[in-house]
C-alpha cells in the first residue's frame, strides 16, 4: 500500500503489534481498501486539500472529549473556511456532533444518546485493547478514549469514514486511537486480540449473524467484553425478521433480530453473563436529517400514518443492547 501520511498514519497505533496478528492476510484487506479509496470520488474532491502540511497544522490547542459534543479549540492560524471544505466534501456525516473551533458539525446521529446509553455497560478499567467495528467516523473511538486505553482501533470499510477519520484525528491527535478501514470479517487476523469489543449498528447488515458473533468471540482475550448495539423489532421471543425486500428502505438490512434473538447470538456463540437491554423505539430526536446529512433519514424510513411501522410494513426499528464475556477459561466452539 502507498504511503500517503495523512490518512496511512491512521493506522500506525497497530505497529507494534504486528507479532500478534495475521499480519499478511490484512495486508491484503489494507491493499484492496487502499485502491478503492483512490477510486472513490470523496478521494478525489478531498485529497488537494489535505496534504501533509495541511494535516499538521490543523492541530488544535485543545479538546473536549467528554461532552455531548466532542469539540476541539483551533489554533488561530487555522483558516476556518477551508476546514468547513474540507468536511463538506465528506458529506454525509453519519454520526457526531463535533464543533472544530466555531465549525459545528451536526450529525444525522446524535450519538451522544446512544453513548450515554452504552457507557454505563462498559468495563471500567484502563489499559485495555478496544475494538470498535463500524466505528464510522471514530466519534465512539474518541469517547472510549475515556476508558484510557492501550489501543482502541475504529474498523469500517466505508472510504469516506476513513477520510473523515484522520481528518478529526490530525485535529484532535489522541493517543492510541487507530483506524482500519475493513469491516468485520477482517476480525479474522485478530485473534484472541482485544479486551473489549463494541459493536453497533452492523449485525443487521450481516448476512450470516451466527458466524458473525462467533468471530467476535474468537477475536476476544479470554475475560474479554463485547457489546452489540443493533436495531431490533419489539416482538417477545427469540426470532428473526427476514425482509423480503428491504427494511426501512436499506437494501442491506438482512436479517433483523428481536432482542432476545441476539442473546441467543451470543450464547450459542459461547459468551457468559449474557445481558439485554432494550430502549425502546428510535425516534426522529435522535436520527434526523441535518445540513450536514442532507439525504433521507428516520422520518423518510417510518410510514407517515403509523411510525409503529416501517414504510414497506415492517415493525419500527427499536434500540437494544446485548453484553456478554468470555470465560477465563475460554474454549472454542460455537453450539448451533
């Protein structure tokens, strides 16, 4: 893979571990990431404006990591103007808020409520290796930086979030946070790697959940912790939604779990202390259209007459969250 520092260093934090992980099988997945982010037109419209220079001065005084907002104090040197660009040809921005000196970047997502959902069920210890697959574009990365963690890496093949990753992380600059632009299944190279996996809004684009959660299992250090945020429809029971067609208008929702359906995910998979926790129905509150997410959100998705119910007739999307540790002990294997 070419060297290109601005966004290659986003994957520095993993170098010293090359020992312990399947380091030719990712260089693989790292290469062919590599030649779709050339092609791909977020590259091309962002790349002249992001030089190496660029991303060196962008780094800011300042941040607040621990607020609703992650917000970073700019130097006054930094031309506002150009950084607004520069994130307006990353557009849409899936998950935030972030404010960049006055620049505020209001996200489809308000993430902040899903984090202060999760972050009561995450381990309260430091040191750990964190893995947070479809991280998007790292702002749960940068809050479980409050964890103090060894290492934490962001996975998420989606180029944009790449970019739009290194572009807060050469503002932002925290220490140990990575980012690897390959999807689940590249957990593969990992094995019995990280303390803590967290996992959100990916298990319903999966067309086989089983293996799935198995390779989470499989990529955790025994005493380790995973946490599968999903959709979910409220149905009592342990079963699984397969839509025809699509489900709220995504054609890449496969299969939607109840949440008990998860909890079974995982048990089979071989995890313990398996733990529910369900929030209730997702509302326009919290997944809106915004100027920085100008396209089809929630209330495009939702039947206009009876939001209990998707467009094409489906349950509504509710929010739960699975828990679940491996053993001390731990042994492989997955139960069908």
């Amino acid at each position: 893979m070419q060297s290109y520092p601005p966004i290659t260093s986003t994957l520095r934090p993993l170098f010293p571990y090359r020992s312990e992980i399947a380091v030719t099988a990712l260089s693989h997945e790292l290469k062919r990431a590599w030649r779709q982010l050339l092609r791909s037109e977020h590259w091309k419209r962002f790349k002249g404006g992001f030089s190496s220079n660029i991303a060196q001065s962008l780094a800011c005084i300042d941040s607040i990591l621990d607020h609703d907002t992650i917000s970073a104090t700019l130097k006054p040197e930094v031309n506002l103007s150009n950084l607004c660009a520069l994130c307006e040809e990353l557009i849409p921005w899936r998950i935030g808020p972030f404010k960049l000196g006055e620049l505020e970047i209001d996200a489809e997502w308000r993430s902040d409520i899903k984090w202060r959902r999760i972050a009561p069920l995450l381990p309260k210890r430091s040191g750990l290796r964190i893995a947070d697959i479809g991280c998007s574009n790292g702002y749960f990365l940068f809050k479980l930086a409050s964890l103090y963690p060894e290492l934490a890496l962001g996975f998420d093949p989606v180029d944009r979030c790449w970019l739009q990753f290194a572009l807060l992380q050469s503002i932002l600059r925290v220490p140990n946070l990575g980012f690897v632009p390959v999807g689940l299944s590249a957990l593969t190279a990992f094995p019995r790697f990280f303390d803590l996996i967290v996992c959100m809004g990916v298990m319903y684009h999966q067309r086989d959940p089983h293996a799935a959660v198995r390779q989470l299992f499989e990529s955790l250090r025994p005493g380790g912790t995973v946490l599968i945020e999903s959709l979910v429809i409220d149905q009592p029971g342990s079963f699984l939604l397969l839509p025809p067609e699509r489900y709220a208008k995504m054609r890449n929702a496969w299969i939607i779990p109840t949440a008990d359906a998860l909890a079974t995910l995982l048990e089979r998979a071989g995890f313990k202390n398996v733990c529910v926790h369900r929030f209730g129905p997702i509302t326009p509150m919290e997944q809106r259209r915004t100027t920085w997410a100008p396209y089809e959100s929630l209330a495009d998705f939702l039947d206009p007459h009876d939001h209990t119910k998707t467009i094409e007739g489906h349950p509504a999307p509710h929010s739960a969250v699975v828990t679940g540790e491996v053993g001390l002990s731990k042994t492989s294997g997955f139960n069908p």
